[in-house]
C-alpha cells in the first residue's frame, strides 16, 4: 500500500478523540501499564510504519512494529502467533487479509471481545464474538494488457472461453490473496462446480505465478493477456508504466441459468484483532480504535491503494471510489453489508479448496 506521504501528513492532522483524551489524561490504571504496544502486521511496511510512528507522535505510546517478508507474510506471521500462544509477544494483530485473522480466532489467539469500537460496521466485518474487525478492502479484479485486450471478460467463468487458451494466469493458491478467493469461490459454486471451473482453466493452459505482482508483471511482459489480482497490484504496475487495467467481475441476473454465477467484486478487508492472553489490554484497545478511525479509512481510500472504507460514516466516500458495477448493485448506501461474501464460510472452506487446486492444477 504505497503512499504519498506528503498526503499522509496532511490527513494526520488529528487522532479521533478517543485516542486524544486517553493518551493526554491516563488513568492511574493506565500509568501502570508499560507506554508501548506490539503490533504485528502484514500490511505495507511503508505505510505501517508512518502509521505508528504519527500515533507514538501524537499518544507518547511507542509502537514495535513486526512484519514478514513479501513472499511469507500472512502467512508466517500466523504461525508466529500460533507457536506464541501460551506467552503471548504481541499485543495487536493487523492483516491485510480477513482469513488467516479468522484462523487465529478459531484457534484462540485472539480475544474474544477484544475490539470495543466500529459497533454500526456492517455484520459481515464483525466477529459474532467482536475478536476482529474488517476495514479498509481492496477488491479482487480480473486485470488484462490494454495492448492487447479490446474486450476483457468480466466473469470469472469466461477464463474457460477458447480465445484465452494459453494466455490465462493466476498466483499460486497455497498463499496470499488467491488462497482466499479460492475459498470464497469454493463455498459460493460448491466443491464439485469449484473443481470443473479450475478443469477448464487447466484445460485453457492457466498459468501459475508466486504472486499476484508477478500475474501483472507477466501481463505486461507478454506472457499471459489475463489474470486474477488485487487492485493495488494493477495500479503500481501502471505507476510503472505498464500497459495494464482491470475490470471487476459483473453480477449476473438473477434469472442467469449459469452453474458458475458471477456476484460481483469479491472484496477482501484488511482486519484488525487484539492478541488473547496480553496484559497490555488498554494501550492495545487504543491502537486498535485508531487504526479503525475514519482518519485511517479516509487516508486508505486516498491512497494508491484506493481501499474501500467500511465505516458508515464515510459511506459517500465509498461509493465515490467504488466501481461502478458494484454501486448499481447496490444504490441504498445504508446498507454495504450485503456487498460482502461470509468469509467464516470461506476461511471454512479453504482446505478442501486447497486440496482440490492440488489435485488438478499440479
């Protein structure tokens, strides 16, 4: 999630009362709790950091940021928390993906009740057991060479058409983003219908990359014209010059016959939980509520990143930034809740979606 920082400090001109109030009149409680927090986090690590560094700014609380590498994160820092579980060394838990937030709270690593604030988030975001937030998504897309692609589809279904054989890719499905997506796509179609689309793509010589930067590289290198991504990877390969765009998926009617139904952009939140078992609880809660503040969603939906708020108060904001398939889908900016697959279904899903892109994608 690169940013302008020139922008960056023009939008942290303030940090929510909350964070204000608490940080210049502690409690005696809060006197006696150490003035720093861990937070460990897959997100940018240029962003993170200009994050934490204007909240020690502004609170006097000291923030020790823990990443991992491009390649591992997520996906290592989970199994950091899970082999900590029994002396906990982080305080709060920031991803920039909802799954594996909802792998570590199933497994009891983060705290029941741990995040007080975003009480009107839409319910898909929330927790039943309010463990973890979702905030701030970036959609998954359908990216192409604009070189090359006159008519992109917008469904995922259409991969399977014969004009994309061979020209076709995706990031490999053990990590990241696409593990997700297989997922969702998996408990949406069901197993067997998930199987026969991954055929088709198999049958229309899909390839496999490390990464979903890799898939827009190989775009705009020339060997593949399609492939699934993130927004953000799309927009820094055209702040590198390359010639990619992408499109989101379309929704299909519902009078569609199809088996492989297109609901739209699949949207992927970046979520936030407190660690179980720290004692550094307060300072933890304040470091959380202001990463969920409007200030933090607005910078996000500004940045080139251009993740979508889930706060309802920057609801107008959403729907400035948001694809237009997905606003007519949805015109009632009251109710953005309905835009967002379950993932507790999907994350369910994951394994058996896993072992079915094994099995025919080897």
């Amino acid at each position: 999630m690169k940013i302008r920082i020139h922008r960056f400090r023009a939008l942290l001109t303030f940090i929510p009362a909350l964070v204000m109030l608490s940080a210049c009149n502690p409690t005696d409680e809060s006197q006696d709790q150490p003035r720093s927090v861990v937070l460990y986090t897959s997100a940018d690590d240029e962003f993170a950091r200009l994050v934490v560094e204007d909240f020690t700014s502004e609170t006097g609380i000291s923030v020790q940021l823990v990443g991992d590498t491009e390649a591992t994160k997520t996906t290592g820092l989970i199994a950091r928390l899970k082999a900590e579980a029994n002396n906990p060394q982080c305080d709060v838990w920031w991803s920039s993906e909802p799954f594996g937030t909802i792998d570590l709270a199933n497994s009891g690593i983060l705290m029941p009740a741990g995040i007080t604030q975003a009480a009107d988030w839409p319910s898909e975001l929330v927790a039943e057991d309010r463990s973890w937030i979702g905030f701030a998504s970036r959609p998954r897309v359908i990216a192409y060479a604009t070189d090359r692609v006159e008519s992109p589809p917008t469904t995922l279904r259409d991969f399977a058409q014969p004009q994309w054989k061979g020209r076709i890719g995706m990031a490999r499905p053990q990590f990241g983003t696409t593990r997700g997506h297989m997922g969702i796509l998996a408990s949406r179609w069901g197993l067997a219908e998930f199987e026969r689309w991954l055929t088709m793509l198999k049958n229309n010589g899909i390839r496999l990359y490390d990464g979903n930067a890799t898939v827009v590289r190989a775009i705009a290198m020339g060997e593949i014209d399609l492939g699934l991504t993130d927004t953000d990877d799309v927009w820094a390969g055209q702040r590198n010059g390359w010639k990619v765009d992408c499109v989101y998926e379309s929704f299909d009617s519902p009078m569609t016959l199809e088996t492989l139904n297109s609901k739209g952009p699949t949207l992927l939140p970046n979520t936030i939980g407190i660690v179980n078992g720290t004692t550094n609880i307060e300072n933890a809660r304040l470091l959380a509520d202001y990463l969920l503040s409007p200030r933090i969603e607005t910078l996000l939906a500004e940045s080139t990143s251009r993740n979508l708020p889930a706060n309802p108060k920057l609801v107008d904001l959403f729907h400035q930034i948001a694809p237009t398939a997905l606003t007519q889908s949805n015109p009632n900016r009251e109710a953005l809740g309905s835009i967002y697959p379950n993932f507790s279904d999907a994350e369910s899903m994951i394994p058996e979606a896993l072992d079915v892109c094994e099995r025919v994608l080897r």
